[in-house]
C-alpha cells in the first residue's frame, strides 16, 4: 500500500492518516471478498444463488471450475456439457464483478450466441454495465490482448 500526502504533514499526522487508509483498505476488502473465491464447489453454490436471483434457477451448470489463467478470457461455458470455467485472475477482483461474469457464463447456458435474448438476461444483472467497465479497464490495463469476455 502506498499513501501520498502532503509534505507539510507532521510525522503524527502522518501516523494518523497512514492508520486510516490501512483500515479503509481493510474494509474494503473485507466488502469485496466473495466466498465463492474459496474452491470449485463454492463457485458452483454461487451460481445455484446467481441462477435463481436473476435467471429464474433456468440455468444449471453441471460443474464451475477455477483454471490457471486463460489467455484471452475471463471465462468460459460450454453449453454442450453445461460447464464453466473461470480464470483464476478473478480471485482478486471485487465481488460484483465475479458475480457478473458467473451470470454472464449462465446466460450461455440458456442462449448460446451473444443476441439480443442473451443480453437481455445478462442485463438482469445490475450491476452489468459496471462491472463490464471495470474489467475492460483490467485488460487495457494488462495491454494488448488482455482478457475479456466474448462480446459480440
């Protein structure tokens, strides 16, 4: 963690707003942690909990699996064996965003293509737009051919 102040701070002033923005930071990540970072079967709970919260429980995978970094992707499904896969670089981000890309993948297990009736289940979500900024703030972040979710 790295605090900028100001240099005319005194040293208990500094002491002070150091011990601040460590309990902010703390706070906000205790907000953002997700028990689905936990393991494979944490993964698939919470989307059982996304499945029934935003997609009438119509859309059940038959496994959700934490996999080493993909290349190019956040995540993936497959709707033949109703499978997703999710890249391990999510661990970190904020719940939200998890949360979104896991209704994304359900999504496809309803509707395979990214149409209009995919969107408008994914957009159930609210916090889609969002969360969709955040992560391709990620990938430019990472430069060129950053991972990102298969819009079309």
């Amino acid at each position: 963690m790295i605090v900028l102040i100001p240099a005319t701070m005194t040293k208990a002033e500094e002491r002070h707003w150091v011990a601040e923005m460590q309990r902010k930071l703390q706070r906000t990540e205790s907000r953002r942690a997700s028990p689905a970072r936990a393991s494979d079967e944490a993964l698939l709970l919470r989307c059982a909990e996304l499945s029934r919260r935003y997609l009438d429980g119509l859309a059940q995978p038959s496994g959700v699996r934490w996999v080493p970094p993909m290349r190019t992707r956040w995540a993936s499904c497959t709707p033949a064996d109703r499978t997703i896969r999710v890249s391990e670089r999510l661990r970190d981000v904020p719940s939200w965003v998890l949360d979104y890309v896991l209704v994304h993948e359900l999504a496809h297990l309803r509707v395979a293509e990214h149409n209009r009736t995919f969107w408008n289940l994914v957009n159930r979500y609210p916090k889609t737009e969002r969360a969709i900024g955040f992560l391709e703030g990620l990938s430019a972040a990472e430069g060129p051919g950053g991972a990102r979710l298969d819009h079309a």
